[in-house]
C-alpha cells in the first residue's frame, strides 16, 4: 500500500493534520536534510532517498517535509526552497546550515514572512572573510559578548556570542573593491566562538551568521542552540528509536511515504506524556490498547 501512495498526496494531508492539530511554528524553526541510507535501490539503479525537515525548536515536532533523490537531479538547497515555500513563516526565525546561505533562500523566507538566520562559511568566500575579520576586532568596535558556559560529558565548553548591526562598512569602498551582493533584506552580522576543554587540551571554533532580523545577542545564543535540536531531538530520535537508518524499504513510494508515517507518529507521541520518553511511550503503546486510543485520539 504504501508503495503506491502518491508521496506528494500524503505530504499534504500530514501538512494539514498538523494545521489541525493547532501546532505553533511561531519561534525558532531549523531546517536541515537527513540521508535514509539504506533505501537506495540497486536493482532499479535508485539513489538513497533524502529528506528536508522543517523542525519546531522549541516545541520539539516536524512542521513539514520534502523528499527528494539527488539521482534525480534534485538537491537539499532545492528542496528546501520548495518546503518554505510552501509554510507561513509569519512570526518565525528560520535556521539553516551554511549550505542554504543562498540569496534565493533568503528571499523565500522573507517572501513568506519570516525571517532567516543563515550559517556563513566559504561557499560565500568574499564575504566570509569580510565578516570574519570584523569579529577579530570585535572589542574594538564595540561589539561586546554574551557568554555562556556549559559542563558536561567530560568537557567544559564556553561560548561568546557576537551580534553586529552595522553594515554601513559592507555598502562603502569595499563593496566596489569586488565584495560579493549582500543576501536580501540583511540585518545582522553574528559570530559564535566555542571554546571546548576536555583531558585538559582545549580548541577554539568559531562560526559566522548572517541574519535579516535586527536580534539581540540573546535572541542569536537562543537561535544557535535551538538549530542543534534538529538533529538531537529529530534526526537521532528517528535512527535510534524508530530504526530509520537501517530501514530497507527501497521500491517506489514507500521509503518516502514511511519517512512521513514516522514523522507523524513521532508528533503525536511527543505531544502525549511530556514526561515520558519517546521510546518508553512506544512500549505503552504496544502494551495498552487505551493508551494506543488515548494518543491516537489527537487525530480527531
């Protein structure tokens, strides 16, 4: 049966269950592409399918879904351009890896409402360079950190936030010298300096961020952290509670179909019983017929 489902279809009718259950995307949403490995198809000559997810940070369930082959000539950059373009970003900051940091990115969000907060690295070399030698002499322009400390697994790690709203400098003589177009509707330039401790070495990493909102320093440590739940409340869940890594479905619709399936039962499961883990609600499930009912009933 789900081989034969049109993928497309039930993407849509999984978009409006979650309309239905009034789930709030207002806040930090990340966006991010995950790889099911082992549904390529030899036989057929098929890539593996890949998935872009659009993840509610803070209220830790899936706002949407593209899948796509890249045997197909499709990409991730692609693919999530066609997903936002499909939400209502009123009221949200989107979050991406430094691989979506793409004008055409940027403008989709705004023209949907919201606005983005885009890692930065050397796909954009010019530019990089420019904002990374800006924070380099952070204290010198004024530009002063929150910092933050986090102890844990064996390390310590303290990081120092940097938000920057002057972008006179990158309209000036340097634009003309060959800096590279700014993204749309740019309103910051942010860096976060990592400095981890463990078995007593310690490395330094910094990462860059453009952004269209004017945030506070507090609102980009917020948003930084919260595009990392993507993975550990998301992407890890579904590979180790729900097997997605090791799943063989491989002919026609029923990888992608069983991809959405899963998100949809991991958004019921995490709205049921805050206190209990997604794995041990599983258990419940399998084991009680009304706690099975009790979930499903938010279907309704």
């Amino acid at each position: 049966m789900f081989r034969l489902l049109d993928p497309e279809a039930f993407a849509q009718c999984f978009g409006r269950f979650l309309e239905e259950m009034n789930q709030d995307s207002r806040g930090i949403m990340a966006i991010d592409g995950k790889t099911l490995r082992r549904s390529y198809d030899a036989a057929a000559n098929r890539s593996p399918l890949e998935a872009v997810t659009a993840f509610s940070a803070e209220g830790g369930v899936v706002l949407g879904h593209k899948g796509y082959r890249s045997g197909d000539g499709d990409s991730e950059i692609t693919a999530a351009r066609a997903l936002l373009a499909c939400l209502d970003l009123r009221g949200v900051l989107v979050t991406a890896d430094a691989i979506h940091c793409q004008d055409e990115t940027a403008r989709t969000v705004l023209e949907q409402g919201g606005d983005y907060l885009l890692a930065l690295k050397d796909n954009r070399p010019a530019l990089h360079s420019e904002v990374a030698k800006l924070f380099e002499a952070a204290e010198s322009h004024g530009i002063e950190p929150l910092v933050t400390t986090d102890k844990g697994h064996g390390r310590i790690e303290v990081r120092r936030h940097y938000v920057s709203h002057d972008l006179s400098w990158l309209s000036g003589p340097k634009a003309a010298a060959g800096l590279p177009e700014l993204p749309p509707g740019l309103g910051c330039l942010a860096m976060v300096e990592a400095e981890v401790t463990r078995n007593g070495k310690t490395t330094i990493t910094r990462r860059h961020y453009l952004g269209s909102a004017k945030m506070s320093v507090q609102r980009f440590a917020e948003a930084v952290r919260g595009h990392w739940r993507i993975e550990n409340s998301l992407h890890w869940v579904l590979d180790e509670t729900f097997d997605e890594d090791r799943a063989r479905n491989r002919a026609d619709n029923a990888p992608e179909n069983l991809a959405v399936l899963r998100k949809l039962a991991l958004n019921l499961l995490r709205n049921a019983r805050r206190d209990l883990s997604i794995s041990l609600k599983r258990k419940r499930v399998g084991w009680s017929n009304q706690i099975a009912y009790d979930i499903l009933g938010q279907m309704r």
